[in-house]
C-alpha cells in the first residue's frame, strides 16, 4: 500500500510540471474573466470581445472615431465595447443622448473610473472629482466664484483687460506666422489668477510659461497610446516606464 502511494504521488508531481501548473493557471484566469464579464439579458450588443484585452484589437487607435462610426452602422446607437478589464456603453445620436443625460440624468450622473486620471488628480477637484466630493467642490467653487464677480461686470473688465495684452502680444509678431496656442492658453489662465489671485501673469514670465507647458503636456499626453494601455491594464503599466509615469 505504501508504494502505491509513493507511486500515485511520484504521478502527481510528474504531472504538475511548470507548463502544466501554467497552462492551468492561464485556463482559471480565462474562465475567471469569462465569470465576471457574463452580460445582463438586455446588455447592448457589440463585437466578439477576447479575455482580458477586450474589444482592442477591433479599434484603430489614431482613427477611433471612425471605428465608433463601424460598430453603430453594425449594432446602432447604443452599443457596448471593452477596453480591458472596463466595459462601456456607447451611446450616439442627439434623442439617444438625450434621453441618458436629460431624461435619466440620476442614473447618468456619476464619472467613469480613468485610472491615469485617478493618479495624476487623485480624485480631486471640480472637472476630475465624483459623487459627493464633486459636489462639495462644485458647490464651494461657484460661491466662490461668484464673490470673486462671476456673472458681474467687473468680471468684464478683467476679460477686456486681457484682452488688450492679447492683442498687444499678437502684434509684437509683426504678421509673421505664429501659434496663437500658448497665447490664448496664457490669456485665459490669466483671467482666472486675476480672480483668484488679484494678478496676472506677463506672456514673457518663464516660470508661468513653464507651468502652462506642463499643463499642456498632460493633456496631450492622456490619448497617448501608453496612458490608454495604463487604463487597460494599471497594475502591469504602473512597473513599465513610458510617459504615463511622469
């Protein structure tokens, strides 16, 4: 009885190689995520999705919009993709928007979860906050605002004030050819320091231009093909260098 034992384990452990242990792990995550992602009865339709990636392959990423255009002529106008481990709803057409964010706005109130936002912002502020956060801040920023002369005519004349330099810095290019870009992004930001700070700040300041820059940057940096592969799969980018990790 002892051999047979001895044998039965030698069998078991024969049997358990590292490809073995391995291919039964790749199997339980693939019907993990299978077991997770199971639709509703009325989920929305949309295309053959693979384990863990999605519906990535499907999309062009420098031409999204195009393929969106492809799966609303296939499904209509509200379909469901996945980026990842995120599913999502598409919802297109003016009555179909409407409906959602008019008609049903409670259900349609809250944010998506964006995990580059979530590390870069951290949940804060008015644009990337959430539920009663977001409406603590929003609450505090309009009175703020609005003591400060949001809706009042002094606020028109701060805007007409900059305005004034707008125009004085677009003439020191003399018609040459220029982008207006860091300009208008200048003039806006110094209109909100204006209230918020009682100065603004020269186009020729380094170190406001520099913040202005970087604030730039992360915005061009999000649609990034490395940012939207970290809101796919955060855990795996977070230890792979690239631009989302600046």
């Amino acid at each position: 009885m002892p051999l047979a034992l001895g044998s039965l384990a030698e069998a078991l452990w024969t049997a358990l190689r590292p490809s073995t242990i391995l291919l039964g792990a790749v199997a339980f995550l693939f019907f993990a995520d299978f077991l997770k992602k199971r639709r509703p009865k009325n989920y929305p339709p949309g295309p053959p999705r693979l384990p863990f990636i999605g519906n990535l392959f499907h999309l062009d990423l420098d031409k999204g919009h195009l393929s969106l255009q492809r799966f609303v002529k296939k499904y209509g106008n509200v379909f469901s993709l996945d980026f990842g481990a995120l599913s999502s709803v598409v919802i297109t057409g003016l009555p179909f928007i409407k409906e959602a964010f008019v008609h049903q706005d409670k259900n349609f109130s809250n944010r998506p979860i964006v995990p580059i936002q979530q590390r870069v912002f951290k949940d804060k502020g008015v644009v990337m906050s959430n539920g009663q956060v977001w409406k603590e801040q929003r609450r505090f920023a309009l009175t703020t605002l609005r003591n400060f002369g949001l809706g009042k005519k002094s606020l028109e004349e701060r805007i007409q004030e900059e305005a004034q330099y707008l125009i004085q810095a677009v003439r020191e290019e003399n018609g040459q050819p220029f982008d207006p870009h860091f300009k208008i992004n200048n003039a806006v930001s110094n209109i909100i320091c204006s209230i918020t700070f009682g100065e603004r700040f020269d186009y020729q300041d380094d170190q406001f231009q520099e913040l202005l820059r970087l604030l730039d940057e992360v915005t061009c940096q999000e649609p990034s093909t490395q940012c939207q592969f970290y809101n796919v799969f955060p855990r795996i980018m977070k230890f792979l260098p690239g631009p989302h990790q600046t």
